[in-house]
C-alpha cells in the first residue's frame, strides 16, 4: 500500500495536491461571524447569492492552467468535489440556527490541515462554512483506505450558537469604534468571536516540520489555539501564536481585521522566511525564534497588480493588496507566483528561485489565490527540526 499523506512543511518537493473549485461558490447571506456588502455586483447589504457564471468561466480557465502546470512537474492533482448542499441552499443546525447559504469550496486551505500524515478538519468559525468539510470526505476516506499510515480526525465540531460572536459586532465595527480603537482590539486579539467554545481556521498555520505558527486573528480565538497547542504537544510537535499589527498610515490601507496567515508570512525554504511590512508580526517571542535559530527575515516587495472586482469573497475592490504574498512552492528552489505581481517575482528571482508565473487574478475573488486553493498532501520529506533552539514559555 502506497504512502499518500506526507506534508511537513510549506517548500519541500510537491508529490500530490488538492485544489478546490470555484463552481458553487456564493456571496453568503449575513451570518454573526461575517457579512458581505457588495452593491456595485448586485448584492448589497443583505443580498445573497451564486457567483456569476462568467466569473466561474473565466477562474476555471486559470485553475484549470495551474493545475496543467503542476502536472507538468510531474505533481498529482486531486480536484475537490461539490456536494449539492454548497449550490445556494439553505441548511439548519440542531443547534437552533439555519444558514440560508453556503460559502463554496475554492478554498481548501481553510477547512482542513495535513501535518506529516494527520489530517486534521478544522472546527471552522462561519456558518456558512461548518459543513464546507464534507466535499473533502470522498478524497480523504481514499486516503485513508490506501495510506496504512494515513490518521484522519476533527477538531470538536463547534455549536456555532449566538453565544460564540461577539453581538452587534460589525454595526460597532463600522459605525461606533475610531481607528485608534480597532487597533487597540487587534493588539488585544479581541475580535467577533468569544470564548464560548474552541475555534480556528487552518489556514491561519505555517508549517516549520516540527514548529507550526498560527496567527492570532478573527477566525481563530485563544480558545482554538489552545486547543490546537496542546493537540499538537501531544504529536510531539511545537506549536506557536503570532500577531501581525496593523499601520497607522493614512497612504496606506489599514486591516484591523486579519484574516489568514498566508498573506502576512510565508516561509520560502530552510533558513528563509518572507512577512508583509505593512502587517508585521508584533510577537518578539516569533522574532526572537527566528534569529536565534539563524532565519532571515525579509520584507516582501510591494503588490503591483490592481484588482476591480465588484464581486468578491476576498477584501480586494478597486486597488492593490498584500493577496501578492500568496504563493504555493513546488520545490525549495521553484514556487508558483500570481503572474501580474511582478515586484515580488523579480523579487524571488534575485532570492536564487525559479519562478512560475501563474495568471489567477480571475480567481482571486472566489476567495484567495494560490495557497488558498490547494492543500499539499504529500511532500518529499521528513519532520525536520528548524528551531533546535527554543524559547522557554513559546
């Protein structure tokens, strides 16, 4: 029986991927975890619906040249399946709530972590996503069948109640709090969820081998991450909070609000990480981690590409956005690249990669670029310890 589940790390060399679909994907009606407010694309405040189909032509196209890309280099592409359930309809929960739509499945990063040969489904924190799991369920039960090796489990699925947000949060948000305040939030991880019961995105981790860092943000809550610091304690693993602050600038779009690590931190190979200089990590354990264990540090080179979309899951209207940073390596010395961000590929290219530039502006707004829509399963490669030198208490 063949090993199938093996990803240590983000860079060592790519064997087998899972990339999502943008077919079922919905701008999701108004839920306590989040909202949408889209009136230039017909769904303003309290409307909701399925993507344009034009839209989902044209960032098929795209994927459908990743996924082409990949499989050139000789990785094998398993394409995520759509359950009926995720095509605009509403669902309910025991728990007392019902959801009028779902999210969609273009992004497989957020649901599901593979560390080494565990698979583990994240609680989520958005209704419109907590069954978003199961389009995954047929490609891991295959897995599961065939890799001996291969451990499958989920974090405690969450209830999801009124008491797990923050209430009026959002009007607060826009209506109530300064800039001063919001950021006093940030510093203070202080967002719309509350501690009522565990929650966490996966794609809010980076894998080191042995060392995960995860970002304290507003999908995982101090709950979650402890859940997730004593799950991976007790696999023989090390995991890490970090908070990236926000500027003050007003040449520069603020975020109060962050969402996923993938656009703030992204590690390139061994000895070699890249942050966003607007969103720097403000955690001196993580600074001190890593220059104590000889990594380089480097600000990632400014977004170039202007992106105009009136519909979109991601925070990109007309304007650049740090999504630049959001890229999926073949190999410790190739990694694919958003091809209109020419910056940070000139950038990578001075670093000794090679760079694959990958045009997928069209599938950006379904929710987030390269790293998003894949989840690596298997990669050359053992746990490897990159940070032999600890800080006590971190």
């Amino acid at each position: 029986m063949a090993k199938i589940v093996n990803s240590w790390n983000e860079w060592d060399t790519l064997k087998r991927v899972i990339v999502g679909r943008p077919e079922g994907t919905n701008v999701p009606a108004p839920e306590p975890a989040w909202w949408y407010d889209l009136p230039l694309g017909g769904f303003p405040l309290g409307q909701w619906g399925p993507f344009p189909q034009e839209m989902v032509d044209a960032a098929n196209e795209q994927m459908d040249y990743f996924v082409k890309q990949l499989e050139q280099r000789g990785v094998t592409v398993d394409r995520i399946d759509i359950l009926p359930f995720m095509l605009n309809q509403p669902f309910s929960s025991p728990c007392g709530w019902t959801q009028l739509n779902a999210h969609g499945v273009n992004n497989v990063r957020d649901v599901t972590m593979i560390h080494g040969n565990y698979i583990i489904e994240a609680t989520t924190v958005r209704r419109t996503r907590i069954y978003e799991r199961f389009n995954l369920r047929s490609i891991f039960e295959r897995y599961f069948k065939e890799d001996p090796e291969c451990v499958h489990f989920a974090a405690p699925m969450p209830m999801l109640t009124d008491e797990s947000y923050v209430k009026n949060y959002y009007y607060d948000y826009e209506n109530t709090w300064t800039d001063e305040e919001k950021k006093q939030r940030l510093h203070n991880w202080e967002f719309q969820l509350t501690e009522k019961e565990p929650l966490w995105d996966a794609a809010d981790a980076m894998r080191f081998g042995k060392d995960i860092f995860h970002q304290a943000s507003c999908v995982t809550n101090k709950g979650g991450m402890d859940w997730l610091k004593r799950m991976f304690a007790s696999l023989g693993l090390r995991l890490h909070h970090v908070l990236f602050d926000t500027p003050m600038d007003p040449n520069k779009p603020d975020n109060f609000h962050p969402w996923h690590i993938d656009v703030n931190l992204v590690p390139m190979r061994p000895g070699l990480a890249i942050y966003n200089p607007d969103w720097a990590p403000r955690t001196p354990e993580l600074l001190e981690l890593f220059k104590k264990n000889d990594w380089e540090l480097i600000p990632a080179a400014r977004p170039v590409r202007v992106h105009k979309n009136k519909v979109y899951l991601t925070g990109l209207y007309e304007g650049k956005s740090w999504i630049s940073m959001n890229t999926f390596s073949i190999d410790p010395k190739t990694v694919c690249v958003e091809a209109g961000e020419t910056a940070y590929c000139e950038q990578l290219d001075k670093l000794g990669f090679e760079v694959v530039p990958i045009p997928y502006e069209k599938v950006i707004p379904f929710g987030g670029a390269l790293h998003c829509t894949t989840l690596d399963v298997y990669r050359e490669g053992d746990c490897e310890d990159y940070f032999p030198n600890q800080i006590e208490g971190y």
